[in-house]
C-alpha cells in the first residue's frame, strides 16, 4: 500500500457511522441529493467512503 494511499484511508473515521453523525446537517443534504454546487465536497467523500470499504474488505 502507497504512503499516500495510507494517509488517504488514515483520514476516514474508522466508524463511519460516527462521521454521518458529526457531518453538519447541510452536508449530509448535499451528499444525498447531489447538488451540483456541492459536488466537490460529495466527491471526496465518495472517495473517502471507497477507500474505507477497500481497507476492510483487505
């Protein structure tokens, strides 16, 4: 695994249930509907959440 791999997966909350929880409401809304002027923020997280599925499925 690359170091910046390892940094990128280091930054996702291990229980992502608890980063749903601390996502101010207006984020959560943004990510679920898509809004285009969110999208660079729902991107990233996107990717934060493949980069979490990626480590525990190994």
């Amino acid at each position: 695994m690359s170091a910046r791999l390892r940094h990128s997966v280091a930054e996702v909350p291990r229980n992502m249930a608890n980063y749903f929880q601390y996502l101010p409401p207006q984020d959560v809304y943004c990510i679920n509907r898509s809004l285009p002027a969110c999208h660079r923020h729902a991107t990233a997280f996107a990717f934060g959440i493949s980069q979490q599925l990626r480590r525990f499925s190994g």
